[in-house]
C-alpha cells in the first residue's frame, strides 16, 4: 500500500543493516518453486494479501516455499502495484483476485487468513476488522499506530479466537533461542544493562500540496484512511524513511519501526512477554555527555538506547559477563568466551514450533495453537517502543504503570496514548 515516489531501498537491505528486526522474508530459489504442489488447493490455507508494496511482495516467496498456501487475493489502493503482484502470482497458479478495498477480501468466505503489510496507521483497524470477519492474521511490525491500538488489536483477535502473529522472526533464530536459553539459564548472573540501539521517532508532516497530480489509479483518500485529511503529496506515502516512516500521522520513525522488534528481543529474553518498563526517561545532556534514551524495569534492569561496548545489536550485561548478539559467527558472542559453551538443563517447551514464522504460522492456522510472538506479547513490545516516543515527544519522564497499562500522574502524556481516526474507521 506504499504510493509512488518510493525510493528503491530494499526492505532486505535495512534489515541487514540493523538485523536486530529479524523480521526479514523467507526466500527460496526461484527453480525449487517451480515445483508442483503435492498439496491439493482445496487442503491449502487460503491468503489474502492486503499491501503490495515491498514488503507484502516480499512475502510471496516464502509462502510459496511451503505450496500449502495458495494467496487467492491481493489488494492494494495503487491499480499498478496490486496487478504488477497479481501477474507474479499467476506465472504459478490463475484466478487470483486484486482488489482495491481490503474490505472486499474481508468479506471473502473462501479466505482463511491476511497477511497485512499496509503503512502501520492501518495496520490496527485492519487487523482487529480482520478478526471480526474471521480471518487468521499475520501482521508486520509494528502491529500498531498507539499504545491502545495494540490492546485492542489483543482483545479483539481473543474475542474471536483468531491466531494473531507478528512478523518477529527472530524467535525462531536458533543462534538467538540459544543466547535466550543462556540468560535465562542466568549464565550472565543478574542482568544490569542492556544496550539496543533504537533510533529516533518521527515528526509531524508539514508537506503541502505536491504539483505533482496523483497518479491515476492511486486512491490517495484510501491511503490515508484513519490518518487525517491532507493533500496528496508523493513524499507522504514513498516507503523510504524521509516518506511516511518519517511522519507521525502513520509511524512512530526508527524508534518503532527498528525499536519494536529490538525490544521485542529483549521482552523474551527476559521472559517478560505479559510486563514490560515502568519508566522512560527522554535522551538528555548531562554537561558535555550525552545521556541515551533510558528505561527501567521494576527489577531495575535498565536498557540504554544505544549500542553497547562490543557493538551487539543486542547486549545483555550482567554480574557474570556479557552476550552480544549479531556478534560472531553463531550469531552472538560471549565475554567470557566460554559462557557460550555452558550446559543447561532443558527446558520443557510449551509446544514444538516451526522452522520459521511462516512454517509456524501454517501450523498454528491448523492446530489453533497461538505463536510465540503473539498479539498479547506483540502489544507488550510495540507499547515500549510508543512510549519511549511519548517521552522523547515529550521531553519528561514517563512513569508506567504494566499491569493497568496507565501513564501516572501526566494526564497530557496519557492523552497521546491514543489519537483520534477519521470517520469510518474504527478499531
């Protein structure tokens, strides 16, 4: 659903620039998907495709690495990207829909499930829409515009029994269940710091009208949706971060688009998937030094929104060492170096995922089993990442309350918790 004017930065590219996302595609050669399925369309999870800018289509492949998916629509507001999607689809099978209004792919019987990878201000009326009509979700990150949006999106998708999964691959990385299973084994001792390097949040848009006509084809009103009313301009909807990532009306910047899948990381290592900080203190100048972004659990585990001494993606500092991930050729690395090599005992998982988030996600479609980045702990870790904006938007220390999910004593800071929609669209 990205417009034109995108710049030609591939989704690929800035994940393996900051892969602490781990949310990047599965793809397969080309010659292995040639192969005909030995799974019959009538048994395969029927997808809708809503958003075919570069990240839905970069779905594509990995859902047909599996042949026991069959994508039947896709849809997006620009004519010319949901064809160009169509026309790659049907080089392996015919009949597929492109449609305008993902309302039209909602209301399609014959679909199982969405993949949503629309501008994140849509992302939570699509989602919790999505599970009303009885859909199946896979949504990108992150899952929400607010921190109430992503609660609502958790309630509604339970109200309905919907497996709701957020794109954070990285809890299928072997390397990182393995540094996981490390710190929580508490080879690290009690946990100090942990440095994530986050970015920063977006700005309000102050673009104009564009001399530039909308192209035909494009329904900018669409695009726009529950964000206010404003003038086309190609810069507002182009997909590279000076466009729509940049502007507040559809994204929090790098600090939630980066910040929620590094938080995310940190969330599961810490085993802390239903909490999450009670404090966010805003970056700040102490004399000549400048002092990260800071949050604070109640245990005071704090993490510093920069990168660490050993320049991890992820860094996890405790009484006993350190462990970097991103770092090394398993994936992470230890100081000490043989941490890394310690016995655990093993833990009983709860169920025995998949290879992958899209192999997981066929599997939890069929058994109903929720995936481990779920929308409970994909609300918990988009939240940290709105309200580490709240305080940088704010410049004052944000005090946060998990278990009510209330900002205390700010009532101005609580009020951008949300914001208002346009008419019709409802979570």
């Amino acid at each position: 659903m990205c417009g034109p004017g995108s710049k030609k930065i591939s989704r690929r590219a800035l994940l393996k620039a900051a892969p602490v996302l781990a949310a990047a595609p599965y793809v397969l050669a080309s010659s292995a998907l040639g192969q005909r399925s030995a799974t019959p369309p009538s048994d395969r999870v029927a997808i809708g495709l809503i958003g075919c800018g570069r990240s839905g289509a970069s779905r594509i492949e990995g859902y047909y690495r599996l042949r026991q998916f069959q994508i039947v629509s896709v849809c997006d507001v620009d004519e010319s990207r949901r064809e160009h999607i169509r026309s790659r689809i049907e080089r392996r099978e015919k009949g597929v829909k492109a449609v305008r209004d993902f309302r039209e792919v909602l209301a399609d019987d014959g679909i199982d499930a969405v993949v949503i990878a629309t501008p994140d201000h849509w992302h939570a009326v699509i989602a919790c829409a999505a599970a009303r009509a009885n859909k199946d979700i896979y949504c990108e990150s992150p899952i929400s515009l607010t921190v109430r949006e992503a609660r609502r999106i958790a309630q509604v998708s339970g109200r309905y029994g919907r497996i709701f999964q957020a794109a954070m691959g990285h809890r299928y990385y072997n390397s990182y269940r393995r540094a996981c299973d490390l710190i929580r084994g508490g080879v690290l001792g009690k946990i100090r710091n942990i440095y994530v390097p986050l970015g920063s949040p977006s700005q309000y848009c102050e673009l104009g009208a564009s001399s530039t006509a909308c192209p035909r084809g494009f329904d900018w009103d669409l695009w726009l949706g529950p964000a206010a009313a404003a003038p086309y301009h190609p810069n507002r909807c182009s997909s590279g971060y000076e466009g729509w990532r940049s502007y507040r009306e559809y994204c929090g910047g790098s600090l939630v688009s980066y910040g929620t899948g590094a938080m995310d990381i940190v969330q599961w290592v810490l085993d802390a998937d239903s909490t999450g900080p009670v404090e966010f203190i805003p970056p700040r100048q102490e004399g000549e030094k400048t002092i990260p972004l800071t949050m604070r659990y109640a245990d005071g585990t704090t993490v510093l929104g920069a990168r660490g001494p050993h320049e991890g993606t992820v860094e996890f500092v405790g009484e006993n060492g350190s462990l970097a991930l991103g770092v090394g050729e398993k994936g992470f690395t230890t100081w000490p170096e043989n941490l890394a090599a310690a016995s655990l005992p093993r833990r009983p998982e709860k169920r025995k995922i998949g290879e992958d988030a899209i192999t997981d996600f066929r599997d939890c479609v069929r058994t109903r089993a929720q995936p481990p980045a779920d929308a409970q702990s994909a609300c918990r870790s988009v939240t940290i990442a709105h309200l580490a904006c709240i305080a940088w938007w704010t410049g004052r220390t944000i005090k946060w309350d998990p278990a009510k999910e209330a900002i205390i004593g700010d009532d101005y800071a609580a009020r951008l918790l949300d914001r208002p929609k346009r008419m019709p669209w409802r979570c």
